[in-house]
C-alpha cells in the first residue's frame, strides 16, 4: 500500500470492485456479512483517520500562514524604543480621555486592564518591551469605587507592586481612591485598601502628579508620614482631605517636604490661612490654586503669583473707592470667576482688576444681568484674543455678546446658560455666510445651550446647517420644551452633527 507524502496514512485497500462478487438479488451469507461489516468498519476508521490528518495539516498551515505574514507585518521594521514610544502614547491617550470629566480618584481600573495590560498579550516581543520600558508603567490607576475592581480587589496590592517594580526609578502619575468600599461580596476595611495605600506611600519619593481619595485611616497614615516628596509638582486630594490637611500641624509639615510642588488645585486661599500658607509653600511657584475673599484680597494675592496658569476666584463685597489698578497674571491660561454681589450694586466687577493676556479658557458665574461689560471690557483690556473656550452661565444681552464674540475670533467651545429665553435673533446671528462660511466665530466646534427657547427649531438648524464642516458636537436642552428633540431627531435623519438634549454645565 502506498503512502501518503504529507502524513502517515496509508492509500485505501477498498475495492469498489469487489461488490461484484456478490449476488445482488440475494442476502449475503453470514460469513460474506461479517466480511462486508469488517469493510465498512475499515472504511470509516479511515475516513476519521482522514479527515483528523486532514484538520491538523489545515491547523499547521494557518499557523505557518499566520506566524510567516507576522515575520513580514511594517511594524517589525519599527526599533523596539520606537514601538515602546508608541505604547506610552496610546495609553496615555486612553487616560487622559477617560479622566477629563472625572473626580478625585475615579477611573476605570485600568491597574488591571487598559491598553498597557492588552499589550503584553499580543506577542512574546511586544511583551518584553513593553516590560523593559519604564515609562509605560509610570501611570497608575486604581479606584475602589468602580464596578470594574469586584471580585479583583484582593489581588490589587500584588498587581500595584508588579507595577511599581516595572516603573523602576521614573516620576510616577497617581490617581488613587478609596474613599468608598470595594464593589465586592464582602466589604473591605480601611486596612484591605491601606495595602495599596501604603505601598504608593513607599515611593513617595517618586511621586510628581497625585491625586487622592483617601479614608480616614490612609489620611493618618499620610499625615504620619516622614517621606519627602522630592518629585511632586501637583497634589489633588478634594476639597474635605485638604481642609483636613491643614487643620493639622503634620499637614503643613508635608508641604513643607515638597520642594517642587506647583499645583494645588483643591487649596483655597483665603484671608485667614494665607499666612499658614506662605508658612509651609512659597506663594510664588504656584500654578493652580482657588482664591477667596474680597476683590481686594483676591487681586493681592493674585500679584504674589507670577507663575500662576490656573485659578478659581470666588469673590465677595466689593473694590474700595479709590480702587485704580489692575493685577498682571502673564502667564494664567484658565479662569473660572464668581464674584457675589448684589443685584443693584454697579461698583466694578473683579474682573475690573485683572490682566490676562495669556488667557485660554474663560469661566464666568453670576447671577445678574449686565454681565455682557465685564467680560467685554476684561478681554479687551486683557487683549486676550486667543480665548478657546468660554462658559457663560450669566444672563447677558444678546448686543453685549455679539460684541463678546468679534474679539474672540479663534474661540472653538462655547456653553451658555442664558438665564433667559434664547430667540430666533440669537441664532440668525450665529448663522455664516454660504459660500464664505464667514460670520462670528467660524472656528466652533462645540455648542451647548441650555435654558428657553422662544422661536420655533427652524432658526436653531438653520444655525447649524451653516456651521456644516466645523461644528463636531452641540447640546441643545431645555426644561418643559420639545425643541431640542426636534433639532436632535432631525440632525439624526442628516447624518451630520452629533446632538444631544442632555447636559450638566457644572
């Protein structure tokens, strides 16, 4: 019997012939049934020998195909540095679109998943440099308050040390929270989640950006700490954990053994803490802080803080009579402005005492009407026309905003809560040309407006129908109306433009 060339089956011994020796017209006798029945049991354990051989050739040859179009895929001819680069950049792309509109410690548990994790499971070679580059694992992410942690959170102090030996000696990025107990069956206790806790704060020589939601039992074991954070640049953790931090002579220590640090977002300074402050950190390497006091107070610390990028203002009462002057910020990039006051009082807004020719981002609060010349005469003053993004929530007339809106050219995201009835003027006056696509602020990309609408949703997509090729997203909602699912169902059968009717402005 011959031998197949590819495998160890032999050529078939059956015969088709061999049933003309038989009387088709009669029964076989019981020696010819046995001989047939040994036939045919012969005949299918060779058609299940054959098509087993036949399924592991096809399995090895896939195999080969695949592994040999590997061997030739463009990606090989990339250095291993230059793969590894590109793994930093796409995780940190998926964390950062993940934490714009997230709190303090919130996230996706990406300690246990996330692109980094999928990435040493694509191949041997991925793997290994994936493993070697340090900078990859710099980034850690765990939170005790997702779904994505239940049933997993014993595990994650052994997959933090894993993290923290792959990250070697670089800065490290933390979001950390546990301010809340794990999802799981059986509730942890301070001391489960302190596990974690306790092996970042082991490192905190290492810490450069940091946010934290802590217990009560992890904010002790921070305050009681005697580490050095000789790295850390920036420090969030909520508003009540920093009250905490300061209402405590450890935490001004802390601050104090943070030589480098420049971004406070969550510190609020006011009045009566200012001089603690300038105790434990100098004023003057601030970046982000929230200020709160008088107009006055406000403008004086502002002038202390000649690096500062990023400020919150809250500000109450008003500038004294023989106010005159104006505080330089050259390098702040983002505002955010609530001066309370009451509704008869003209005396200059806070603004009134601000330059910011550097400004990016405008967040303006207030609860009057007239709030169109402040910000007019802020940005004007300021010269800051390469303003990006602004968020109005302030009644402001519509004259005072078209006015707004022609020495802001450049400006790509727009939120406006009116505080009062939106009209068919208002969106005419959005409207660009149609051949030029000229008009006021032809570079929006995103539009959200939130309040009444007393026109008909004609003008509202006639508006948007313009913008057809530069508006990417908008968001449309009112209380009680049913124009914003009008525009969204027929923006919808478009095709065109992402509308949505819900919306929280804060």
């Amino acid at each position: 019997m011959a031998c197949c060339s590819h495998c160890s089956l032999s050529s078939s011994p059956l015969d088709p012939n061999l049933l003309l020796l038989y009387d088709p017209y009669k029964a076989p006798s019981a020696s010819e049934a046995t001989t047939l029945k040994n036939t045919v049991a012969a005949a299918e354990q060779e058609l299940y020998d054959l098509r087993a051989a036949v399924e592991a050739r096809t399995k090895l040859l896939e195999r080969t195909i695949v592994e040999y179009r590997a061997m030739l895929a463009p990606v090989r001819l990339l250095p291993p540095e230059l793969l590894a680069q590109i793994f930093v950049f796409a995780d940190t792309t998926q964390i950062d679109s993940q934490s714009d509109e997230e709190s303090v410690g919130e996230d996706t548990a990406s300690l246990f998943d996330g692109v980094k994790r999928n990435i040493i499971h694509v191949s041997a070679r991925w793997r290994a440099i994936a493993l070697a580059h340090a900078p990859l694992w710099t980034r850690i992410h765990v939170s005790f308050k997702t779904a994505a942690l239940r049933g997993r959170w014993e595990s994650a102090p052994l997959v933090l040390a894993q993290q923290l030996e792959w990250s070697q000696s670089y800065p490290l990025q933390i979001r950390y929270g546990s301010q809340s107990p794990p999802l799981s069956e059986t509730s942890a206790t301070d001391t489960d989640r302190g596990g974690c806790f306790g092996l970042l704060l082991a490192h905190a020589d290492r810490w450069a950006d940091v946010s934290l939601g802590l217990t009560g039992s992890e904010m002790k074991k921070l305050l009681e700490s005697q580490a050095t954070f000789s790295m850390l640049k920036r420090l969030e953790l909520g508003p009540w954990s920093f009250a905490q931090l300061y209402d405590d002579p450890a935490g001004l220590a802390i601050l104090s053994r943070c030589p480098q640090l420049r971004t406070l977002p969550d510190l609020q300074v006011t009045n009566e803490n200012i001089h603690s402050i300038r105790s434990s950190i100098p004023l003057a390497q601030l970046e982000a802080i929230k200020v709160l006091g008088t107009p006055s107070f406000v403008m004086q610390t502002l002038g202390r803080l000649q690096l500062l990028q990023r400020v919150s203002i809250h500000a109450q009462g008003t500038f004294p009579e023989d106010f005159t002057g104006r505080t330089s910020c050259p390098k702040l990039h983002a505002l955010r402005v609530l001066h309370l006051k009451i509704p008869t009082d003209m005396t200059p807004h806070v603004l009134n005492g601000l330059l910011a020719p550097a400004l990016k981002k405008l967040r303006y609060d207030h609860h009057r009407s007239g709030a169109g010349p402040d910000i007019l005469n802020f940005l004007t003053s300021s010269r800051c026309f390469d303003l990006v993004r602004l968020q109005l929530n302030a009644r402001t007339p519509l004259s005072s905003l078209l006015q707004i809106f022609r020495v802001i050219p450049r400006l790509e995201h727009f939120i406006y809560a009116a505080q009062a009835p939106l009209g068919k003027d208002f969106f005419q006056s959005l409207c660009l040309d149609d051949i030029t696509h000229a008009g006021l602020i032809s570079s929006l990309t995103f539009l959200a407006l939130t309040d009444e609408f007393t026109c008909q949703a004609e003008p509202v997509l006639e508006m948007l129908r313009t913008r057809r090729g530069t508006l990417r997203s908008t968001v449309i909602c009112s209380r009680m109306q049913v124009l914003p699912d009008v525009v969204a169902l027929t923006m919808k059968k478009e095709g065109w433009l992402d509308v949505s009717t819900r919306w929280n402005l804060d």
